[in-house]
C-alpha cells in the first residue's frame, strides 16, 4: 500500500511601494532551482495590484519551507532596499481572516479550505481545495522593472546566508522610509532612520572615563551648596549617558569612511528642521525636491551601513551608486 506524500507549500504575501510592470496574473521566475510563482491580490493583473504573492511549492518538511521563506524575504527586503522601492514584508499576522464558524461553512458548502491572508511568511500543507480571503490597502501607481527587481532578489538569496541584527535592522528602516508616500513623511522618516542608526553607537572609553571625572568634579566642588552639586552631577551623568542625535550620525559618517558628507547633512537637515519646527508644513508649498534629496543622503549612509553587515558589498556598492548616487546638486 503506497502512502499519501505530504508537500509543503510556502506563500509569501508583502506590501509593495512600487508596483511591478507585469501585464500578467502571474509570473513564474526561479530561485535557487525552485519555481516561484509571482501573483498580485483578487486576480488582478500583477502590474495593477500592490501586494506581491509569493509561492513555492514542493517542499518535504515544514521547516525546509520556513528556512528558505526566510532567507527569501531577507532577499527581497534587500533588493528593494538597494533599488530605491520600499517594501513591507509583515511579521506573519493575517490582515484578514474569518470566523471558525463561517470556515467550516465555506469548507461545508464548497469544498475550500479558506486559509487567514497572511501578510508575511506561511506554510503549510499543500491541497487543491486551499482558498484565502482578499482585499487590503491600496497605494500609488509607480512602476519598476520587474526583471531586475526578481533577479537581484534570485541573485541574493544565492549570496546571503545570513544577516545580521544590525543588518536587518538597517534593511527594516530603509524599507520603511521608501515605503512612504506624503513627501514631509519621507523627510522624517529618511532622517529619523539614520539617526536611529546612530544611536546605537556609544561613548568611547575614554569619554567615558572623561565623563565620570566631570561628574565627580562636580560632586567634589566645595565652592557651591550640596545641593546644586549634586544637581549639576546628575545633568551631566544623565545627558552624556548617551551621545546626541547629531554626534551618533556624525560618529556613524566617521565609521563609514563618509566623513564629507557631514557638511551636507548639516545643510539638508537644516532644511528638514525649518520645516518640522515650523509646527506644520505650509499650505501649497511642495516639499518632494526636498524629500528627494533626503532620501537620496540618508539612503546612500543606510546602504553604506549595511555593506559593513553584510557579505555582498559589490552589490551594495553597485546600487548605492545607481539609485542614491549623491548628484552635485545635494553636495553643493
């Protein structure tokens, strides 16, 4: 007696900030010798729909599917990073789903076996009976080309092993700063992900050690009230506890070797600043030459960071300078 072999299915569903110029319902393209079949949401034409469906069928375990979805999305997020796209590949929550009661209906009447619309990773146990419930946001219409886009992603699954914290943390903030669409929401979002970075970085040991002496000088200070000493020591422990927004960038321009660039973000943020503390941005004044050039600065430093991260600098670099290249007009 032959047994049933179980296969495995893994489907993976991201938000798109740009649109695929596919006039299709579905394109298939390979990765790592496994067919992926690329769909858009409620049948729509791929280039009409701003969710990417991913599937990939075949798989013997669960957990073989798990890891290759894995090393996928770390693929795509990078590639969308690296092409100026924006991409939001969720964290494996349904946007929409069904009762249990309405499921065993469906199932009860047509045979499908409705599954949650997951926005991220999924597998599971392959049928031809397997069904998902649709709809979700809707965006803009900007397209790219689409067979770059899937070959880089094809080429850095072969390459990426692994990422790590910090690299995905990197690949994380890039994608969401792309990902937005009102350009006053680009500037602060472009910025505040460079800064974010930033803070990650610390006081070297010797500041450190310079930090704890001023605070004892100011402890020690027998010329004024106890009371204001301590005061003073507690200022200065609590606000040098961690550098500013500004010396975290500047030390993370140090640490890439992009030190020129700290007069430039000198200047662009000025004109962020003169915006954002202006209480709200002016009626009827456009704001996306600004915006371009924010997103310009901030994701060449982001791209930058992550070539230290991850083991595909040739790629990184090839990219930075493609779609974030620093035109003299933002160096000026």
């Amino acid at each position: 007696m032959s047994r049933n072999v179980v296969s495995h299915r893994l489907r993976f569903r991201a938000y798109s900030g740009k649109r695929l110029e596919i006039p299709t319902r579905e394109y298939v393209f390979e990765v790592d010798g496994r067919e992926v079949i690329l769909t858009g949401q409620d049948s729509e034409r791929i280039r009409d729909s701003d969710w990417l469906i991913f599937n990939i069928k075949g798989f013997a375990r669960s957990d073989e599917a798990w890891s290759f979805g894995a090393r996928f999305k770390h693929a795509l997020e990078f590639s969308s990073a690296s092409m100026r796209v924006g991409i939001n590949t969720g964290i494996g929550q349904s946007t929409l789903s069904l009762s249990p009661n309405v499921r065993s209906e469906l199932l009860a009447q047509s045979g499908m076996l409705v599954r949650d619309n997951i926005h991220g990773l999924d597998v599971f146990e392959d049928a031809p009976n397997i069904g998902f419930i649709t709809g979700g946001a809707r965006g803009g219409n900007t397209y790219i080309n689409p067979a770059a886009f899937l070959q880089l992603t094809a080429d850095l699954f072969k390459e990426i092993n692994s990422l790590s914290d910090s690299a995905q943390n990197i690949l994380l903030l890039l994608n969401f700063a792309l990902l937005q669409r009102d350009s006053v929401s680009q500037i602060v979002f472009a910025f505040s992900a460079v800064e974010m970075l930033g803070q990650n970085l610390s006081w070297s040991e010797n500041q450190k050690r310079l930090i704890e002496r001023l605070t004892t000088i100011a402890k020690e200070s027998s010329d004024y009230e106890e009371g204001e000493r301590k005061e003073v020591a507690d200022a200065i422990s609590r606000s040098l506890h961690r550098l500013s927004l500004r010396q975290g960038v500047f030390r993370l321009l140090d640490a890439l070797n992009l030190t020129h660039l700290k007069i430039v973000w000198d200047r662009t943020y000025n004109e962020r600043s003169r915006l954002i503390h202006g209480l709200a941005p002016k009626a009827g004044v456009d704001y996306s030459n600004l915006a371009n050039k924010a997103v310009t600065l901030c994701g060449y430093i982001l791209l930058r960071a992550l070539a230290e991260e991850a083991s595909v600098r040739h790629v990184v670099d090839e990219y930075a300078e493609k779609f974030f290249k620093m035109h003299q007009d933002l160096l000026d």
